[in-house]
C-alpha cells in the first residue's frame, strides 16, 4: 500500500506540466505586445520626441522581461518539480538549465520583478506630469517593498546555505 500510495504521489508531479505547456502558450502575449510596441515605435519614430523614444524603449525592454521570466519559470519549474529537460547534448543548452533550485528561482524570480518595477518606475518619473504624487510615492514604496523582499530572500538563503555547511 505504502509504494502504491507513494507512486501516485510522485506521478502526480506530472499534473504540472500542463501549466508549464500553457505558460508555453502565454509566450505570446508579451511576444505580441513586444511586436506592437515596435509597430507603433517604428511608424511614430519621424514625429517622435526623444522622451517618447525612450518610453517606447523600456516598454520594449519591459516586455523582453517579462518574457525572460515566464521563460525561466517554465524551465526551472519544469526541472525543479517535473521532470528533467534532456537537451544535455544540444549546442543551445542555457548554461543555467539544470543548475537552478527553487531557493536560486527564487532570486531569479525576485530579481527580474525588481527589475521590472524599476522599469514601470522608471517610466513613470519620466512621464511625472501624468502621475499623481500619490501615484509616484506608492510605485516608489513598492518598488522599495520589491527590493527590499530581494535583500531578505537573498540573506535568507545565504544564512540557510550557512547553516547547513556548518551542520556537516
């Protein structure tokens, strides 16, 4: 009983790998986004003002990213809690594949976040006449929040590592 039960509970991981197939799919929304905004970028470039040049920039850069990191949810997720991805041989192997833990997702993860409001933030001081300060004040303090949770997850896992080299 114990190996049936046990069996059903390690297959069961595979009840992820529609998520991470339909995050596959989802790929083509920032793709689509992306596309758009340089549409847009490419056609007003004559009339556009270097400030608007700039905003249509990290709104591609925004979206790159958020690509980046569907991209690696996708893989280390797979990884992590599925199965392995047998491309060990392939010349295109990311040199991260593999390597990442859920505690180096994690950072991963909290890292582009940070870097994504960064972006938003970013956009936001250069468009400040479209804001309220009350709107400026609170994407800064997230943004902070944002940075501040990557601070103490790093030192999370930093003092986790520590102590475990010290219990061996």
């Amino acid at each position: 009983m114990d190996r049936w039960i046990e069996s059903v509970l390690f297959a069961s991981r595979w009840l992820l790998a529609p998520l991470y197939l339909g995050l596959v799919i989802a790929l083509l929304l920032p793709l689509a986004g992306f596309i758009h905004e340089l549409w847009e970028l490419i056609n007003h470039l004559a009339s556009a003002t270097s400030h608007e040049i700039i905003l249509g920039l990290l709104s591609l850069i925004d979206l790159s990213l958020i690509a980046n990191l569907v991209l690696m949810v996708i893989f280390a997720g797979y990884e992590n809690f599925v199965s392995k991805i047998s491309v060990a041989s392939h010349h295109d192997r990311l040199e991260w594949m593999g390597e990442v833990d859920f505690g180096g997702l994690k950072l991963r993860l909290i890292a582009s976040i940070v870097a994504i409001s960064g972006i938003q933030l970013l956009r936001a001081f250069m468009s400040v006449g479209d804001y309220s300060d009350r709107d400026l004040m609170w994407s800064t303090v997230i943004h902070v929040v944002f940075v501040a949770s990557g601070v103490l997850l790093a030192l999370m896992d930093y003092l986790t590592e520590k102590a475990h080299k010290l219990g061996h």
